[in-house]
C-alpha cells in the first residue's frame, strides 16, 4: 500500500503542511514512521479522511463552487467494479469527482484506494491519470 509524507497528504487534501501536521497530531488521521523517521500516512487512511475533511467543508460552506475545469489532482477514495464497469471516485481537495470507464481500464492501470491520481475534466467527461 502506498504511503504519504505529511507535504504530500497537505498537498492531496489541499490544506498545508503545519495543518495536516496538527491534525496527526490530534489523531485525527493515523501516522506511522519510516526508517528515516518520517512520518506517513497509510493511501487507504489518507483516502478515508480525505472524504471526511470534504465532507465537513461542504457542510460549512454551502455556497456554489466554482473551479478550473482541466486537471484535479487527489487521492482514489473508491473504486466499485462491476462485470464490465468500473466507477472511479477522487477526492481533490474539496472536489469529488466520479469517473465511470471499464473494469479493463481499471485493471490494466492499476487504480486502487490510497493511490494519487488526477481527474481531467472535458465537458461531462472525468479521465483518469494514475500518478
């Protein structure tokens, strides 16, 4: 399973690193240590609280939200495969984005929870870059 430093974690949930050092801190997202001593966070964590911290924004601002429409880099927080399709969420920032492509696709690329990706976006359509 892939894990994130905390720079990379702030970066993926859109916050910066002093606030997603706090929130560890707080044990509000679990951290281990690597043999050099830094801290990480397990993909799978990261992607569960990752929703949890979008959920809570879009709960204090529910305003309308405007955003570029090209690139949305984030984390996978769900993958559901079907016999033939697949559905493919990621949670950029406070943005989650759905894409539907074949359960092929998603096999052959790799996508699992926990890993960072980018959703590009073309009119109704959500693409998938596994980073």
């Amino acid at each position: 399973m892939q894990s994130y430093t905390i720079g990379q974690a702030a970066r993926l949930l859109g916050v910066s690193p002093d606030t997603a050092r706090r929130w560890a801190d707080a044990g509000r997202v679990a951290t281990h240590r690597d043999e050099g001593g830094r801290r990480l966070v397990d993909g799978r964590d990261l992607a569960a609280f990752a929703v949890e911290v979008a959920q809570g924004v879009a709960e204090e601002d529910e305003g309308a939200r405007t955003s570029v429409r090209n690139a949305f880099p984030g984390i996978v927080t769900a993958v559901k495969l079907g016999d033939v399709a697949a559905q493919v969420e990621i949670q950029a920032g406070p943005h989650r984005l759905v894409s539907l492509l074949t359960r092929e696709a998603v096999e052959e690329l790799g996508i699992e929870v926990g890993m960072r990706a980018t959703a590009r976006v073309k009119a109704t359509n959500v693409h998938i870059d596994p980073s």
